[in-house]
C-alpha cells in the first residue's frame, strides 16, 4: 500500500476510496465465512460477492483517479466495468433473499446472461465497455487541492445498455424494497429502501453530473456503498442479539425439559417398581431384590427366608363395602406389616391381598433359620389377627402366610416365591389364620397336582374317564336304580380317586365339562337299556358339583342335554352335597326349583356332614335324603339312639326317601330296616360295576328277593 501511495498521486479521495475498498473487502471476507456456514440461505453469500466487487470497484476507482499514464488507468477501468457488471446478477440475489421473496429463475438467468455478456465485451473491447475511445485529459481539481487523472472519450452503445441496466435492477430492488415495507416488515424494507436509493442517486450523480454535464465533481458510486454494508452489520447484529436470545430460551427450555424428563424418569421408575395404592415394592421390584439376597446368601453361607402373606377375608370385604374400604384395608395392613417386620427386611405387595416379607440372613443353620422365620411369621399373624377400625367399622381380616428358606440347591428368586406360594396353599388348607414352612414333599406333592390338572385337560379327549353303578335296593331287596360313579384311569398314575381329582377339576373350572360328559354317557347307557328292555330301577343318580350348580348356565344346559337324549328328566336324581348351599343359598334355592320343575329327581347328599340348617332343609325341593357312611359305619346294637335314626325321622317328616350308603355288613343292613330307612347301597349290596357288569346284574337281581340277594353275597 505504501508503495502504491508512492507510485501514485496520492490524496485525500484517494485514500478515502482505498479505506472504503478496505471495508467493503473486510465484510466480503466476514459474510463469505457466514455464508458458507449457513449454505441453504444464500443471502450472505449474494452479499459478499456484492462486497467483494464493490471493494474490487473502489479499488480501480482509486488507481484510476490516481494513474500517471492512460494505460493504468484504462486497465484500472477496465476492472471497475468488470466488477460492476458481476455485482448486478449479485445485488438481485442478495435483494431477493433479504425480502424473503427469491427472484424468478427467468429473470436472473437472463440478467446472469446479459452480465456475462457485457463481461465478455468489456474484456475483449480496446478499452472498456463503457468507451469506444479514451484519450488523456485535464485532471480534475478537487476544492482541497487534489488533482485526480481523467480521461475522456467517446461513450459505447454497450456502455449505454450497461447503464439501462444497472437502472432496471435498482428500480426492481426499490420496488422489492417497497413490497416488503407494505407487508408489514416495515423496519427491514425501510432500511433497504434507504440504501438502495443512496446507491440509486450515487449512480445518477456519476452518470448526469459528471459524464453528461462535465462538471468537475469525481463519481461517488464507491461510498455509497457504505451504507449497505451499516445495514448488513445493523441486521447482523440484530440477527446475533436474536439468535443470542432464541439460544438463550432454548436452553432454558432444554434445561427445564430434561428436569420434567428426569423427574418423570424417576416417577416411572417409581412406578415400574413399587405398588401405586400401598407405595411398597411390587412384584418386579421384590424379584431384584430376592434375587440379590440369594448372591449374597450363597457369598456368606447364611439362610435367609420369605414369608407369603395372603389375606383370609379381603374378598368378602371388598365384595360387600366396595373397593374404597378393600383399598383402606390395604393400606393399614401394609403399615402392620412393615411395623411388624424386622428392621432389615424388606415388605411388598405381589399384587391383591398378597404381600410377601423378605428376610435377609437369619442364620448360618437352615433349620435355625426357619424357626426364626416361622416366628416372625407367628408375630405377624397374631398382629394381622388384630381388627381393623376401618371408616368407623371394625373388620376382622386375618392371614396365612407361606415360608421358604433361602438359598434352596439352585433355586432362582421365582422358584423361591413358587415355594413359599405352595406353603401358604398348604397353610390355607390347614383352615387360614395358620403359618406353613416349605417342606421337600410340598413340592412333590405340588408336581402331582400340577400332572393331574394337564391329564385332566387332556383325559376327556383320551376317553380316560368311564362310568361305575352302584346298585340301589329297597328293603325288601328289589333293585330301585343305581349311582352313577366316576373312574379316571390315568395313562401314568394308574387309577385316580375321585375324592383326588374332583377338587382339581373344581379349582381348574373343568367340573363343567367333566360334569356334562357324566350326563351324556348315563343318558346314552339309560337310552341303551332301554332299547334292549332291560329293567334297572328307573333312576340313576348323578353327583353335582357346587360349582355347576352356581353357574348361570347349569339348568338350560342340562335341560338341552337329556331331551337331545330323549330321555326324561325324571330318570336322572341329581346328587348335591350341602357345600353347594353355603355360598349363596338363594341363588342355589332358585336352581334347585328350576331343576324340580323342569322333572330333575333331586337328592342331598352326605347329609349330616356340612353346616345346613333344618329350618333351610324344609325350603329344598328335595326327593331324597342320603346318609352319610360314617353314621352307618356307627351303627351299633349298643346304640339305642344313633344318630342315622333321627336322619331317617327327618326325611320321613319332611317327605323324602332316605337312603343310606356305605352299607356294607348284614347288621347295618337290619339296623337300618328296623330304623325305618328305604333304600340301602353299598358294598354289602354291591360293589360299583362297569355297564356291562351292571347290566347282568340287574337281569340276576330284577325279580329276586332279599332273602336270595343276601344269600349270593
């Protein structure tokens, strides 16, 4: 730079356009950097193309006005024409991204075209563009002294067209200006509209003033650009104190989300791992957490113990107060419970009225270990025992509670709850209220019911099940029917107790299956006899579950089955014991009633066993009284008074045949004459027969007397 001062006649213009040349290069450079970073706008990028040839314009202008020779400054002229001439395609780009409004494709390619075009012409003319000839002239004299080099020529018609053009596209930026102003961006197109028409008169200045008047003023088209680059640095600061500001509030938004996520991080992880009424540890939680007691016991040789705790009457309490009162219950007794645990144990609810105690090491010895266990178990049923003071009621809950020693060979954590599940399965059997310790035969015990409930599933497709009849006669010997008895032969276990797989078949809900599979075999064997004409008594007796007598279904589906059958009702006695009236006797009433009227022969069965009151008997549409075995088997010639005869009194004043099983000598069969019983059946008798079997039986015994039946036994 010194040396071009040196070179040139340096002044005071001069150096003014060498300063504006170096501002115009600096926000080129600056924006160039902005533009490549942010390259899907290229309003920076318009922008420092339009710097850069301004800064190359006033660079040129200043060697020019500076030259001592005509052919410097003609080739400084000829760069400032190329420069002009590139800036237009540059301007309109700039302008079409700062009004948000992108110029035609059309119209800046035929601007790019036309640019290009004079480009060319001005590199290939002799002289520039602008002039078809240019010769030296008198410097022109600035009012401070300063001479700047002048030429003069003849102007081009190419250089007449540059400026018609340069004209268009400032008129085009103004109304762009103006179009932004009127829709609201009244700030943003203000200012481009100041500084377009700055530029606009600087050209007009440099184009009347000077070349057309001749006047001795230099162009100014250099300074006026000053002003683009004021408003690009103004809107740059105004778009880095927003961005500054859009950061700002995005990290106070990012901060307050990953607050709310962390908290609801921590509210899901709460909620994946504890219970949401009672707050204690789920199932889940529980499992993760046995699960490192078991590594811990199996590091320190010690036994620890769970403790499962059902609730004995919570379903009661939640069926008659409501779910708000069974939730209340809930609540209080998770409190007893964590009161009444150890300080190092760990209490939760598996879900229900099932909570489970985890007791960390208790012992080094596994039998001391579940005598400590089974003592914190006693404390807890006997605070459990306590009634409960719920919304001014007082309700007496109690518990069973299963316990399970811990480490077991390689039992994982399920396996353990799975023993301490069988306990309390055990506990509850006992009578409830009770604590049961995990023995080895539970879970043996537990795996043949477990094989019993899948051959149950299976036996009925595996024709598994048959019929057994046990004959019944009168007193005087004639057969009067028969019970219908029922055999499973399991392809393993051999053959399988009734007493053994009737309560899995109830628990599992396959009684209603196994139940209709009875009554369509005894209609097939009573439609069978039938047809060959064989006489066996008119009745069968078929035994009924509770569970089938409490579904809303039983008396219709019956009903379809025996007329399917052809086969009157009043051939089928149905056998219910008194365990089916417990639950809900008017629901069983109605069905029994049902059952009467439809012609079901009805029958109580062990009668003098359960919990049924006489006042409750005499409302039953009952046929026949069954007595129990075990008051036959307590007939004695010693008991004047026994109990089997008062059953008797009681059928015959309330109408009923009494009939009594489980007759098996020829002194309970005289007793019981002599007491006033009707029908006997037994082993005395009989034992159950196949149908075959049955059958012949019958044809011996149709018309033989008691005499004749006593003797072939």
């Amino acid at each position: 730079m010194q040396d071009l001062a040196n070179h040139l006649n340096f002044g005071y213009f001069t150096a003014a356009l060498l300063a504006t040349a170096a501002v115009a290069f600096g926000a080129g450079v600056q924006f160039l950097v902005i533009g490549v970073r942010q390259r899907r706008d290229p309003t920076h990028l318009a922008f420092a193309v339009l710097c850069l040839c301004i800064a190359t314009l006033a660079c040129s202008n200043a060697v020019m006005d500076a030259a001592d020779s005509p052919a410097l400054a003609i080739l400084a002229l000829r760069i400032l024409c190329a420069a002009a001439v590139l800036a237009l395609p540059a301007l309109m780009l700039f302008v079409g991204g700062y009004t948000g409004r992108p110029v035609d494709r059309y119209l800046l390619g035929t601007v790019c075209a036309l640019s290009l075009w004079l480009f060319w012409i001005n590199l290939h003319s002799p002289y520039s563009m602008l002039d078809t000839t240019l010769h030296e002239a008198a410097p022109t004299v600035l009012p401070w002294g300063e001479a700047l080099y002048t030429l003069e020529g003849t102007p081009s018609a190419w250089g007449h067209a540059f400026r018609w053009l340069s004209y268009a596209i400032f008129l085009w930026a103004m109304y762009r200006a103006a179009r932004q102003y009127r829709d609201g961006q009244r700030l943003r197109g203000a200012m481009l509209g100041v500084c377009l028409l700055i530029q606009f008169l600087a050209l007009l200045w440099g184009a009347i003033v000077v070349n057309t008047l001749g006047k001795p003023y230099p162009s100014i088209d250099a300074f006026a650009f000053l002003s683009f680059v004021l408003l690009m640095s103004l809107l740059l600061a105004s778009q880095m104190h927003s961005h500054a500001l859009q950061l700002e509030r995005t990290a106070s938004e990012l901060r307050a989300e990953a607050e709310i996520r962390r908290e609801a991080e921590l509210d899901l992880r709460h909620a994946a791992y504890h219970d949401a009424l009672t707050g204690l540890p789920n199932r889940l939680r529980a499992l993760y957490i046995l699960a490192d007691l078991l590594a811990d016991a199996a590091q320190s040789d010690q036994y620890g113990a769970v403790l499962m705790i059902d609730l004995d009457n919570f379903k009661t309490i939640n069926d008659s107060l409501g779910h708000h009162a069974g939730d209340r219950v809930l609540e209080t007794i998770a409190d007893s419970l964590l009161a009444a645990a150890p300080s190092a144990s760990t209490v939760a609810r598996l879900g229900g009225d099932e909570f489970v105690v985890l007791l960390g090491t208790l012992d080094e010895d596994a039998d001391t270990a579940a005598t400590r266990a089974m003592q914190v178990a006693e404390r807890m049923l006997e605070r459990l025992a306590t009634p409960l003071a719920i919304d001014s009621r007082v309700l007496g809950i109690g518990a069973s509670i299963g316990v399970a020693v811990f480490p077991n060979l390689d039992a994982g954590a399920a396996d353990i709850i799975r023993c301490a599940d069988i306990a309390l399965y055990r506990a509850k059997s006992a009578g409830r209220n009770a604590a049961r310790l995990f023995l080895p035969h539970m879970q043996r015990d537990a795996d043949a019911r477990l094989e019993l409930e899948r051959g149950l599933r299976t036996a009925l497709e595996r024709q598994e099940f048959s019929l057994r009849f046990q004959p019944q006669v009168d007193m005087r010997g004639r057969p009067v029917g028969a019970e219908a008895l029922l055999r499973w032969k399991h392809p393993r276990l051999g053959e399988v107790s009734p007493a053994t797989f009737i309560p899995v078949a109830e628990e599992t809900g396959l009684i209603h299956a196994l139940g209709a599979w009875v009554i369509a075999e005894v209609c097939n064997h009573v439609r069978e006899w039938r047809r060959l004409g064989m006489d066996f008594g008119g009745r069968i007796a078929v035994n009924v579950s509770p569970w089938q007598i409490a579904h809303p279904q039983f008396v219709p589906n019956i009903e379809a089955q025996v007329k399917a059958a052809g086969i009157e009702p009043s051939a089928l006695t149905l056998e219910l014991t008194e365990s089916a009236l417990l639950n809900d006797f008017d629901t069983a009433l109605r069905t029994l009633h049902q059952l009467s009227a439809i012609g079901f022969r009805l029958a109580l069965d062990d009668f003098g066993t359960g919990y049924s009151s006489l006042a409750y008997l005499q409302q039953l549409p009952l046929d026949e009284l069954k007595i129990d075995r075990t008051f036959i088997s307590a007939l004695q010639p010693a008991i004047t008074d026994p109990l089997a005869g008062f059953i008797v009194d009681i059928g015959r004043r309330l109408g009923m045949t009494t009939i009594a099983e489980g007759v098996e000598t020829r002194q309970q069969r005289i007793m019981l004459e002599t007491l006033g019983c009707d029908i006997v059946q037994g082993y005395f008798i009989s034992l159950p027969l196949t149908a075959d079997d049955f059958q012949r039986w019958m044809t011996r015994h149709a018309t033989a007397s008691e005499v004749a039946v006593i003797s072939d036994f």
